[in-house]
C-alpha cells in the first residue's frame, strides 16, 4: 500500500478489492472479488459483447433480422379499443345493459353498465379491416397494419402499466426496451444517441420508463424536450458550442485522461466507463444534432404531409416528421409520445375525436413517408398505450382502465400487412383468443430485430436479466 502523510494533498485511488487485501490482512478478499465480478460482468449470449471504448458500435443480432429500428408512437393514458380499432357491434346493441359476465375481481375503479361506441366504424382497403371514423386518414394505410386486438396486461394502474409496456416489469426498476435494444445491435450513427424519445411525460415512472437502469448509461434514452413543451421548441440541450471545437477537444482530452487514469486504477465501474463514452458522445453530437433538429429543408408538401400547416395536428405532427429524420440518420429505437390525453373517465366523445384528431394526419404521413423513402421495408413502427379501457361506462360518458384486452398495430418490416390478429369477447373486455401478453410483444419485437429474447441478457446482481425476465412467446402467426 502506498502510505501518505495526512496532510498530503493528494490520496490513493484504491478500489473495493485493493483495500480489502490490504486491510485486517485481506479477510473476504476472495468472496468479494467474486461478487464483485458477478456484479460487474455483461453476457450477451451469442452476439458480440460491446466494447466499453466503442459502446453504440453496431453489432450483428443473433440471426438476420427483418428490421433494423424502430418507432414507437406511444399514446399515454389508455386509448379505447372499441372506440378505434376493435369494433364491436354486440356492444352497440347491447348499450345500458348490465356485462352479461363477470367484471376482473381487481379494477380501477367501479363502473356501471355497458356502453356502446358513439363513433361509426366502416371497412376499408383490401383487407376490410374496420376503422372508427375519427381515423378518416390512417384507415387508408390499413392494409399496411397488422392489429393485434388481443392484447393484455398485469397492472390496471398508469404508473404501474407504463412500466411493463416500456421494461417489462410493473413493479422493479429494469432497463426499457429502447435500452435493450441499442445494448443489443448498438446504433448507425455514432454521432448520435442510439435511443431517443422525443416529448416524454415526466409522470407515471418519468424517467424510468426510458432508463437503462442497470445497463451501461450509454444506453438510456435521450429525451427530447417533455409533454409541457411544444414539439417545435423541444431541443436537445447545450448543444450548440460554447467555445471553440478546438478548445473544447483540449479540454475534454484533459478530462477523459483523468477519468481513464481513475478507471484503472479503480477497476470496473460501469458508471465512470459510462460517463466517458456520453462525453465523447456529446462533443460528436455538436456537429450532427444541430441539422437534425432543423427542419427548414422539408419541402412544403412534406410539413403538409405530417399536418404542419394546422393548428390541431402540427405539434404531434412534427414529432413523427422528427422520427423519420432521426431513423433516417440511423438512430435505433425512437419514440415519440402523445401525452397524456387518453385517459377519458368521462368526456368520451369529445376527447377521442380530438385526440384522433391530432394524431390522424401525422400518423399516416409517417407510414406514407417512410414508404416513399424505402424506409418502411426495414422500419418497426408500433402503436398503443399502457391498456385499453372498460367496455362498462364509467359515468354518463366515460370508461375506465383496462389491461385484461386492448389493441395495439405494427406496421413495416417484419410482420404480416393487413391482418387482425385475436380477438377480445363480444364487448371488447377480456382477450380470448390467441392472447397477446405484453412480454410476448416484447420477444416479438426483439425477434423481429434479429434478436433471441432468452440469450440478450445482462449479469446483475448474481442473476442474468432480460426484457421478458423468465417469460415470452414469440407471435409467431404475425410475422411477415
């Protein structure tokens, strides 16, 4: 050991083991170097382990994949499947009857008797699926969506449900599933985050729904901006230099030197390793983040495309334009949130089609652009929110939580276009057939990205971890 005065100005940079050999002559030296080593060690089983120096270098899957990113279009708060997408004409004729079946022994809250859909639905495309009215536009991309109308999940809380869709667990801190996903292929673009999601809410879980938890730092998600600002002002921070690239490159190598001379001599610490890639990261971002961010060279006909050119749709509008742009320059996994409108306890009718609204035009200039640019081919879009709602009223006008049945569509590479897949009983309440849990989406998407959701795992605290824990089936009858 390397004795120093006491008035020294400098002191040793020792680590767990060094000091437990050192001291009361090593006692548990070996026991802990072993827990630390279970602690600290990553294990993605069958692709290439990622590269402290290089973490967001891409790496090959498992097998070939049929997609290479994806967009996530979250819509917070637990849209309504009878009022959208999974129409139900027994509930319509059924309307102010009791549930002719037993409600979940555990609810949200109590609600009363059923409630038909105050919106038409009609057929459309080749497929004939049917659409709610108040998605005039994206019911003619139909026959590229695959709806999965079996949906269900663990927990009829926000919080709680939030959590599952986004990590996999509604009662732990876990990495989310952008993390996983960029832990796993790493990203194209290294002068960019891997994972980013644009306008998030801060509530339900905040952070922890895009958090990499236990995994490196360099996998969180990048948040853009939050629900409380408007898409146009929602900015990557700090990004535009404050000195000279020259300068700041010195300074930032006088940094990273200190910090790697620590890591050394300290041993494993994934939090410092982590710390040193995002510097690096976010010196590169100064030069790529800027152009991204500025859409004056869109031309008219696209901002129009997305619903720019209107009040109701430009904010939600410019978040899908702003996915495109990011997954064009290679970012991995994006995710763009509509918050937190879709909570409808009561004001049924009115808020739904408002919010279908705001959504509509931007979603469907979203499939129509990536199709156009080539991009769908190769491009996972995934739509829904934490649960569906109660086909029972909740009020004069409202429904409440429901995670038993809902629906959730894909669109793009990797799954059939223009089937329903499932289905909820004949009021929309409980999934019956062929059910979809929330981790079977999840080895889904993994699969889909070229990716074995039992071997992408992670050593923490003594165990292996993945995103669907010791659960999942892949929905095989889906894929393309």
């Amino acid at each position: 050991m390397n004795h120093r005065h006491w008035n020294e100005v400098a002191a040793p940079v020792l680590s767990r083991r060094a000091m437990l050999r050192s001291a009361s002559g090593g006692f548990g030296a070996l026991a802990l170097a072993a827990l630390l080593g279970d602690e600290a060690r990553a294990s993605a089983f069958g692709i290439s382990k990622p590269d402290p120096r290089t973490p967001l270098a891409p790496r090959s899957p498992h097998f070939a994949p049929k997609a290479k990113r994806v967009i996530f279009l979250f819509m917070h708060g637990g849209p309504s499947q009878m009022d959208t997408f999974d129409y139900k004409p027994i509930l319509q004729r059924d309307h102010g009857k009791p549930l002719p079946f037993a409600k979940p022994r555990v609810v949200s809250a109590e609600t009363g008797n059923l409630l038909a859909s105050p919106f038409k639905f009609k057929q459309y495309g080749h497929s004939g699926m049917h659409v709610s009215e108040v998605f005039p536009k994206l019911a003619e991309h139909v026959d590229d969506l695959c709806m999965i109308h079996s949906m269900h999940g663990s927990n009829s809380r926000h919080g709680g449900a939030l959590l599952e869709l986004h990590t996999g667990s509604d009662t732990f801190i876990r990495p989310s599933m952008g993390s996983w996903i960029t832990y796993g292929l790493g990203t194209e673009n290294q002068d960019l985050p891997g994972y980013i999601t644009i306008c998030p809410n801060l509530s339900h879980g905040g952070v922890n729904n895009w958090s990499s938890a236990f995994l490196p730092a360099v996998y969180q998600g990048t948040p853009i901006g939050n629900t409380g600002i408007p898409s146009d002002k929602a900015k990557i921070p700090f990004i535009t230099a404050a000195a000279p690239r020259s300068l700041q490159r010195l300074e930032l190598d006088l940094v990273q030197a200190m910090n790697r001379e620590h890591l050394t001599k300290a041993g494993v610490d994934q939090a410092l390793e982590g710390r040193i890639a995002s510097f690096e990261l976010a010196y590169r971002m100064q030069s790529a983040a800027p152009e991204i961010q500025e859409i004056t060279g869109e031309s008219p006909a696209t901002l129009k495309l997305y619903g720019l050119d209107q009040e109701p749709t430009k904010n939600f509008g410019r978040q899908c334009l702003m996915a495109r742009r990011f997954i064009e320059r290679g970012v991995r996994f994006v995710q763009v949130s509509h918050s937190y409108k879709w909570d409808q306890h009561s004001g049924l009718k009115k808020d739904v089609a408002k919010n279908a609204l705001e959504i509509d035009q931007p979603i469907a200039g979203l499939l129509q652009d990536l199709k156009a640019r080539g991009l769908l081919k190769d491009t996972l879009v995934l739509w829904g929110g934490e649960f569906g709602r109660t086909s029972t009223s909740q009020g004069d006008d409202g429904r409440d939580h429901n995670p038993h049945g809902y629906t959730m569509w894909m669109a793009g590479a990797g799954v059939k276009a223009g089937i329903r897949f499932g289905q909820t009983d004949d009021y929309g309440y409980y999934a019956i057939d062929n059910k979809v849990h929330v981790h079977d989406l999840h080895a889904t998407i993994l699969h889909i990205l070229g990716l074995d959701h039992t071997k992408l795992t992670y050593r923490y605290a003594g165990r292996d971890f993945r995103l669907t824990d010791v659960h999942g089936e892949i929905v095989k009858e889906i894929l393309a």
